[in-house]
C-alpha cells in the first residue's frame, strides 16, 4: 500500500548471498523526518552501517533510492535517482 508517494515497500538485495526480498517502508514518522530519496537512504545507510568498515568491504551498504515523487508527478526532475554510500576517500557519508 503506497505510503506518502512511496510504493510502500524497499527492494533489498543481497549479491553475496544472491538473494532479493521486498520489506516495508519505515512508520510515517520516520518518513516525515527523512525527506526525500535523499533523506532516507541516509536513514538506511545509518542503520545498516556495522562501525568500522571498510568501504570496500561486502558488508559496506550501497544504497540505490528515488524519492516519493517518482513515477506521479508531472514535475521536472523528480524522478532522479540517488547513490547513498561511504566515501572511500574520506570515510563519511556521500549521497550523490
């Protein structure tokens, strides 16, 4: 069931294991503080970071996410697309 936008569930995908799995979006507040594609991939970056890897690690998450105007809206570049991962240079955040 779409939630704000949003489809209502993320793809998760695991290539070590070869595995996909759909799970549901994060409750409403959760959405209403992480705003956008942007936001919320940061949000699940925070969670799936294990402190201390590498960002060539496997376990390093890289995190594919559009934003809730994707798909509906006739505005202009809402439909990008957002790479949210740690930066191998300097080890923090980068959401490009």
């Amino acid at each position: 069931m779409p939630k704000g936008g949003y489809d209502g569930r993320i793809l998760r995908v695991d290539l070590s294991r070869g595995t996909i799995w759909f799970e549901p979006l994060p409750d409403d507040n959760i959405l209403k503080l992480f705003i956008g594609g942007k936001g919320l991939g940061l949000w699940y970056l925070y969670n799936l970071y294990k402190p201390g890897t590498s960002p060539f690690d496997l376990e390093d998450p890289l995190i594919f996410m559009t934003g809730p105007l994707t798909g509906i809206s006739p505005i202009p570049y809402a439909n990008n697309t957002t790479a949210i991962s740690i930066n191998a240079v300097t080890g923090y955040t980068i959401a490009a």
